[in-house]
C-alpha cells in the first residue's frame, strides 16, 4: 500500500536510477529497499542504498555486464549480485522466500510476490520500498512503526526468530538505534523465550552484532532489557556477576565530554577487566588482532592517579601504551563520576594527553659508536641508560649534553 513519498538527496543520483530503470525494464520490476528508507525517514544518515528485483540472479547479472556495469557475485544463491557504479556498491537481491531454514541460514525460493518478499524480513521498519520517483510501498506497516520509533517483527516474532536466532540480537542492536521507550512487548518475549538459540551462532555473527550494538548513540537501555530477557548473559557471561551498571557513568561522561561512540571502550566498562577475562572473550568472540591487543593493553595497564603531575604523566605516556592509559583513565572518570574532584583532574590529564606529542630521543647508536662503542649489548645498554637519564630529565637533556657524560668504552 502507498505509504507517501520520499523526499531524500540520494534518490536522485544517476547511477541509482540508472540501475533502477535497468533491472525495472522489459517487465520486471525494481525498488530501492530498507535500510536507506528507514534512515532517511529517520534522520539517520544513509550509507548503503540496496534494491529488491523481480530480475532472477542470471539475469541482474547479464543486464549488470551487458550494460557495462561491474557485477560482483556476493551470494548468487540467495539471490544477491552487488553492482559497483560510479564508485558506488549496491546490493541487488531477487524478490525471494525462505522455503526451509535451520535457526541459522535459509533455502530461499526466487518469485515475484512483493508481499512475500516483505513478510520474509525481520522487522517492519527495515520493510519499505520505494520506486524511482520515490513513492512509499509500505506492505507491513513499517511506515506507522518508524514514526512510533518501534522495532516490530513482522508477523509472528517466534517464527520470525526460529529462521535465525541472530534475529534476537539484531532486536536488541536495532532497538538501541531506533527504538524509543519499552521494546515490543511481543518480540521482548520472544526474545526472552528462544534466548537459548543463540548458543548456536557463530562467534563472528555475535561479536559483528555485538559491536553494531555497542557502537549507538547511548546502548544502556537496550543492554537493560538484553539482560532483562536473558540474552545477555548468555552471550556475555562475563558481565552476569560484574553487572551493566557502569554503562551508565561512560554515558553521561561522553554526553558530558563529548567523547565520541566508543564500542570496545563501551565493552570494557561491561566486563572485569582483567587479562585472563579478556583473553576468554577476546578467543571466544574472535574479535579481531587490534581489538584483543586493545582489550589487553588496557587489561594490563595501572590507572593514573588524579594528583599526578604534568611531568610525571608525560613519562607514564612516553614508557608505556597511550591508548591503553586514556582507556583506563576513560573508565575511572565514568566510575568516579564528573562531580568528583578526581574524576576532574583525571579529565584536565586526559585533555593535556590530546594535546601530547611524543619526544624523540635524540641519541641513537651511531652516535655512540662514534664514543667508541661497537656493536653489542653494552651499546644496548648504554642507550637504554641514557634514554632513562634523559625521560628522568622532563625530555629536557639534548643530544651533547647526554653524550658528554658518556664513558669511553675500555
């Protein structure tokens, strides 16, 4: 049913209307889907612009290469192509319909049934179409649904989870950037009631949500009601007995501070961070190398005490990992919360850390080897010597005054 019109500066380029004319000619049909609608209705700012076809997988395929457009195989089977035009990706799905599913992945069936194709989606915001021109095509009701800043499953929420379990994540992600007030009481339940389905996700699918989740605007309220339904400590075992409270003290600090959507630092307020902790969750969820060197250089990092020096705070960003120590400081300004005099000297150390850069030590073993020294561990040694003289200086000794207290080699 027509739900309006959509009035959006993306609508109009040329490659997407392009490919839209292409794949919509000769008796087939094309519309632009999801994502980018739901954002632009929204507010939300639009990175990905995909279309729904009639066109068969073998068929957007030989329109895509006959016209001269790049077409990347991205899952065929499922009926996905992706065309790169003007710089620009766009994923490309046949109208389709899950004909058997495993909690985990489908077998679809390709037709030409609007309806069909839109009662096979997760949630009724991520459902609309429009055409060219931009008129609304709304066959769930996803239109009232964003306006309400409601995430809804599209018809029953259990049969809906039962296709994929990482369903009952995506609610909760997809709560935490759209959703306003309570969650649906009917999915909630769902939710709460197929929890255990996903033990049987594949880490990347958890930890690829998990992070998506992590990463919006204020995520408290949608880690409250995961661990309402059960699902969070199922996921993240590690937060049951530490508890989700100190999400809230990092949220009013970069609400307060302007520090910007942070989701490792997000996760480390959830869990104790502690090495072996973070070893467990990192394998576990197989984050990825930056994010487990991340987690345990911030794991195996004092905090900064608040009447520390200028000086003394210098060396400490000099000697050891500076983003581990804004991690930590990050996370004691969060606990202490901003009305304390600490948590404002930490802030005031943190500022001064932005600002911070790096000193290069001025000697290096060419410099000693013309004192005389050769290759070897005392020239190590020796450099080392003078690199904790000249940190232990305020980084203030230069070069010649460093070298001509150096002793001559025997």
């Amino acid at each position: 049913m027509s739900a309006g019109r959509l009035e959006a500066p993306w609508l109009t380029d040329p490659g997407l209307q392009r490919l839209l004319a292409l794949l919509g000619a000769d008796g087939e049909e094309a519309r632009i889907v999801g994502g980018a609608i739901r954002n632009s209705l929204m507010g939300q700012p639009v990175t990905d612009i995909d279309i729904a076809t009639t066109c068969e997988p073998a068929e957007t395929m030989r329109r895509l290469q006959m016209a001269g457009i790049k077409a990347v195989d991205t899952g065929m089977e499922h009926g996905t192509v992706t065309a790169v035009i003007d710089g620009h990706g766009h994923e490309i799905t046949t109208l389709r319909e899950d004909i058997e599913t495993d909690g985990r992945r489908a077998v679809v069936r390709f037709g030409r049934d609007w309806q069909r194709d839109a009662e096979r989606r997760d949630f009724t915001i991520n459902a609309l179409y429009a055409e060219a021109d931009g008129a609304l095509v709304d066959l769930v009701g996803g239109r009232a649904d964003i306006e309400a800043r409601l995430v809804r499953f599209i018809g029953d929420p259990e049969q809906r989870i039962a296709e994929d379990y990482l369903r009952i994540l995506r609610f909760f992600r997809f709560f935490a950037w759209y959703g306003h007030g309570r969650p649906d009481a009917e999915g909630l339940k769902a939710c709460a009631r197929l929890k255990d389905g996903v033990t049987g996700l594949s880490a990347e699918r958890i930890w690829a949500e998990m992070r998506k989740l992590l990463a919006a605007p204020d995520p408290s309220r949608a880690l409250l009601w995961m661990r309402q339904a059960g699902v969070l400590s199922l996921v993240l075992p590690e937060s049951e007995k530490w508890g989700i409270d100190g999400i809230h003290g990092l949220m009013a600090a970069e609400q307060a501070l302007g520090w910007p959507p942070d989701a490792v630092l997000r996760l480390m307020v959830l869990i104790p961070l502690r090495e072996a902790v973070v070893r467990g969750l990192s394998e576990r969820w197989k984050v990825g190398n930056r994010v487990r060197e991340r987690l345990l250089a911030a794991s195996q990092t004092d905090g900064v005490a608040p009447d520390m020096s200028t000086g003394d705070f210098e060396r400490i960003l000099y000697e050891g990992d500076p983003q581990a120590i804004s991690d930590r400081m990050r996370l004691d300004i969060a606990g202490l919360g901003l009305e304390d005099a600490g948590a404002q000297s930490l802030v005031g150390l943190l500022d001064h850390a932005r600002s911070w850069a790096r000193p290069v030590f001025p000697v290096t073993g060419r410099d000693l080897m013309a004192q005389g020294f050769g290759s070897g561990p005392a020239l190590g040694d020796a450099l080392r010597a003078l690199e904790r003289r000249w940190v232990e200086s305020g980084f203030s000794l230069d070069r010649d005054a460093l070298l001509a207290d150096v002793p001559v080699p025997e």
